[in-house]
C-alpha cells in the first residue's frame, strides 16, 4: 500500500465572463451617456447653474418644503385617527372611515385639488354656529381657503387616506398574543400601546411612510394646476417667458434629486434605528461603508458597536 503527502490540489478560480461582458457594456453606455451630456449644446449647462439659484426658483423650492411637510402632519395625524377608526368595534365608526378611505383613494388627487380651489361654487361662505340653528361667525370660502390651503387640503386629506391603511396594516402586524400578556401584567391600554405595540408596529409603518414621504414632495407639484408657485410652477413660469424650457427642467429635476436624497438617508437611519430590537447585525451606515473602502473592514454593526454618549445606542 502506497503511502505519503498527497498531492496538492490546484485551486482554479471560478471565472465570471458574463460580469465582466456585462460591465464592459454598462461602463461603454454610461461614458455616451456622459459624451452625450457634455457636447450636447441643447442641456446649456451655464443656464442650468444660473437658474439653480433663481430668486423664484428657490421661492418656489421653500413653498414646496412647506407644503410637503404640513401636509405629511395633516396625512400622519388623519391616518392614525382613520386607522383607530377602522380597528374599532364601533360600526358606524369604522364605517365613516370605510367611506373616507375608500372615496379620497378611489379619486385622482388632481381632481381633489381641483375640488378644493373650487370650493367656493358649492359653498360661497363658510360659517361656525349651531347645527340647522343660527351662525356665530362667517366668511368668504374663497378668502378662508386661497391657493396654499386648497393644495394642503387636497394632499394632506388624500394622504390620511393612505396613511390609514399603513398605520392599521402596522398595528395588527403585532401579535395579539403580546397585547394580551402586557394587561396580564397590569398595564394599561394605553401604556400597551406606547411601550409594546407601538415600537414593533414602527418598522412596518416606517417604510411606506419614507415612501409616502418622498412622494408627497414629487406630487406637491400638482399643486401647479391650481396656480401655485411650488418649485415646478416657479420653473415654468421661467421657461415659458425665457423659452429655455429644458435647461430650468433640469435645474428643476437636480432640486428635486437632492431634497429625495436627502430624505431617502434620513429614512434609512430612521429604519435602522427600529430594526435595533429585531436584527443581531445592523446594516453598516453610508459612513461606515465608506470607511470600510479603505480599511478592508466590512464587518456590520451590531446592535452593541455604539458610540459612548449618543441616546438610544446611536451609531455612527
């Protein structure tokens, strides 16, 4: 019987030819693209910069954060109101919100919004008092609800819409199992709701309401079709009196990138932090991927690498 060392075995890499196929061909198509970008005297690049910091451009860019942020509030609030509505035992209470949802859902918001400006053919003065009794205080619809309020109503009405369904879809992801214990132990109803439902419930409501989020900004620009100077109102006010119509759309468009970047990372740390109590290993944060580019160090984070001082465990 022969004996000794084996052989050694030669290790071969596995090739990849399709990656390197397909990587050849997406770097060929993004340096035309760039190409294209660059030479094309169309994009007038000079005209873009220009516009970025137009007075009005940025007016219309502060309307648009405005009523972007009311009407995520009034959507939030509203949507939390409809969802306890809905989860009621009451039938008439979680009917009205069966009607309000499926109503403000089933219309296009462009026709709502249109709704609210023209309110004022239905109903031309608006007043408080008594039910089918005398009135205390009236005014002009037209006065009580201008431009701005009728765009916030018809987002911030037709996100409660969706936000309900986020909110009621979150509260009974938690197990009633867990509800049920936390009374047995003599907590209330309401201490239930704050301190076991409501932090298990946010990572299924965090998510879509990121999303919500990011949409309401881009839909705040068919607020334009009631005449309101938001950001993309203010840009074809310019391009239409300057003819420059695809430069100022540009300048517009990068508006619009930066402030979804923006929110798209506040809405991953905001995810991070509710997933602490769920995941062992935390996904690594933009800078620690960064960081892990020129360390080598690709090791998450867990749910114990913190930084000494920050509330709540923060990471960097």
């Amino acid at each position: 019987m022969k004996t000794g060392r084996p052989e050694t075995i030669k290790a071969v890499p596995v090739r990849h030819p399709g990656r390197w196929a397909g990587a050849v061909v997406v770097a060929l198509l993004a340096a035309m693209l760039i190409h294209a970008l660059v030479t094309n005297p169309a994009f007038q690049w000079s005209v873009v910069g220009d516009t970025l910091f137009n007075d009005q451009i940025l007016h219309g860019l502060l309307v648009t954060l405005e009523l972007t942020a009311l009407a995520m509030v009034m959507g939030v609030v509203g949507g939390i109101i409809l969802a306890v509505m809905r989860l009621s035992p009451n039938p008439l209470l979680s009917g009205v919100a069966w009607v309000y949802i499926w109503i403000f859902r089933g219309t296009p918001v462009l026709v709502q919004l249109v709704f609210w400006n023209f309110l004022a053919a239905i109903w031309p003065k608006l007043s408080i008092g008594i039910p089918f009794g005398p009135e205390f205080v009236s005014g002009s619809t037209n006065a009580l609800i201008p431009v701005f309020v009728a765009a916030l109503l018809g987002l911030g009405l037709n996100e409660a819409a969706y936000m309900a369904e986020i909110v009621r879809g979150g509260l009974q992801s938690v197990s009633e199992g867990q509800t049920e214990a936390a009374h047995a132990l003599g907590m209330s109803q309401f201490k239930t709701m704050r301190r076991i439902v409501l932090p298990q419930a946010m990572r299924v409501i965090i998510p879509p309401t990121g999303n919500e989020t990011i949409s309401m900004l881009k839909t705040s620009s068919l607020a334009s079709v009631i005449a309101l100077e938001e950001l993309y109102q203010a840009g074809h006010n310019i391009f239409s009196r300057t003819f420059q119509t695809i430069p100022v759309l540009i300048a517009v468009s990068i508006w619009y990138l930066v402030l979804t970047s923006i929110l798209t990372v506040g809405q991953y740390y905001i995810e991070r932090h509710y997933a602490r109590g769920a995941n062992r290993t935390l996904p690594p944060t933009p800078l620690q991927r960064v960081r892990g580019m020129f360390t080598g160090r690709r090791k998450p984070a867990t749910t114990h690498d913190v930084v000494p001082g920050l509330e709540g465990g923060g990471h960097l």
